[in-house]
C-alpha cells in the first residue's frame, strides 16, 4: 500500500502537470471530487476529466504546492497555494493574462493506494480581486 502521505504529493504533483490523464489516475472508478467553493460535485473518473479539463485549459500553468498535510491510512488533508496565469476563460471570467496565487484545502478519503473522495476548500475572492473582477 502507497503511504497516504506520498499519495498527497502525488495529487499535487499529478495537477502541476497539465495532464487530466494523471490525475485522474490516482482516483477509483466511482470516484467523487467535490470543488466546495463552487458548489460542483464529480462524480466518476469522467466528471472529474471534464472539470480538471477546465482548469488547464483556463491557467496551463498552473501549479500546486503543498505547506502541510495530516494523513493516516483512511483520510488525508493537506493545505496547499494554487498558483498559474489565467489565459483563458473561467468561471464565466475572460481571459485576463494575469498571475494568480490563492491558498486552499483538501480533504481526502483514501481506499488503498487510490483517493476516492477528495473536496476542495478555496479562496474565490482572492482569486477574482487578483484577475481584477473585484475591488
């Protein structure tokens, strides 16, 4: 069995890539990824592609890095900076060039060397004061 705490890095690393294919890769099939801040919950391997898609496809860039993580063998958290360059559209918020950098959290349910849960906790304020749709 993969140490939960590899499995953390794994993830972080997996999305500093730009490939949906390895992220997706660390889920089970009937996986579930809920994004808390936006209210979205994928459920299978497929939903998860389609939003990750969405990402990469707004910020190439973008890059995860994890501060800290707490794991034992069923569960994982870990506190991360989400950073990249917004060069496409997101969230209905046009393509703006600009560099952004916010924190957040997951919460991981593990099953074996596979996450079957993760929710993700972030900043959206930060995120739209900094691409400039808020004062």
């Amino acid at each position: 069995m993969t140490d939960p705490n590899t499995i953390v890095k794994q993830w972080a690393a997996a999305w500093s890539t730009g490939d949906i294919k390895k992220v997706v890769d660390l889920f089970v099939d009937d996986c579930i990824y809920e994004d808390v801040t936006l209210g979205v919950v994928n459920h299978g391997k497929k939903e998860l592609a389609t939003f990750g898609e969405g990402f990469f496809a707004a910020a190439p860039d973008l890059q995860i890095e994890v501060v800290s993580e707490a794991c034992s063998e069923a569960r994982a958290a870990a506190e991360w900076w989400f950073r990249g360059t917004q060069s496409g559209e997101v969230l209905g918020m046009p393509a703006t060039g600009k560099q952004f950098a916010f924190r957040g959290m997951s919460a991981f349910e593990l099953k074996g060397d596979k996450i079957s849960r993760c929710s993700d906790y972030w900043d959206l304020e930060t995120f739209k004061r900094q691409l400039g749709f808020l004062p």
